[in-house]
C-alpha cells in the first residue's frame, strides 16, 4: 500500500508519519476559526440585547417571531437541516440564554 494516499473525503494525501503534524495544524485551524466563531455570537448576542431593549421601550414585543422564521429558513437554507438546530440555539444564545 503506498504511503502517501488520498483521504476518502477530502482528497488530502495522508502520509502516516507526517499525519500528527498534519492534523494538528488543522486542529489549530479548527482552533482559531472557533474562536472567531465564539466572538462572532458574543457580537450578534450584544447586538441582538440592544434590539430588545429598543423594542421594549417602545412597548413592542421582545421577540419577532416573522424575523425569527427568516434567520431559521437562512441558516437552514446554508447548512442544510442541522442549520435549523443551530439558527436555534444562536437564537436563544440572543434572547440571554448564556447558561452561564
């Protein structure tokens, strides 16, 4: 069997004794997009506090449910059924539902 042969999904070459290195740095890739990711939701989260509170002091109603479906039918759109999952859990992660 060769030594430097194509990943099933990815095409990438595997070269076994070059694997460690190689899935590290893609795990500090990993790394790195999740942390931009993390700061992306702390962003849309403060964002999404000061629409509440504009809407509250109006005396309109904290969420909209029409804008809600929107976000829900983008991200599932994008990222296929799960996307509905994660529009989801963004979303209650904007209504303060930190869990923290």
């Amino acid at each position: 069997m060769p030594s430097n042969t194509a990943g099933p999904r990815t095409g990438v070459p595997v070269d076994a004794p070059d694997a460690d290195a190689a899935i590290l740095q893609r795990r500090a890739r990993i790394d790195e997009i999740d942390g931009r990711l993390i700061a992306l939701i702390e962003q849309r989260v403060a964002v999404s506090a000061e629409i509440q509170e504009i809407r509250k002091a109006a005396g309109g109603p904290q969420l909209a449910v029409a804008r809600e479906a929107q976000i829900i039918d983008r991200y599932r759109a994008s990222l296929g059924r799960l996307g509905t999952e994660v529009a989801m859990l963004v979303l209650r992660l904007s209504r303060g539902g930190t869990g923290k």
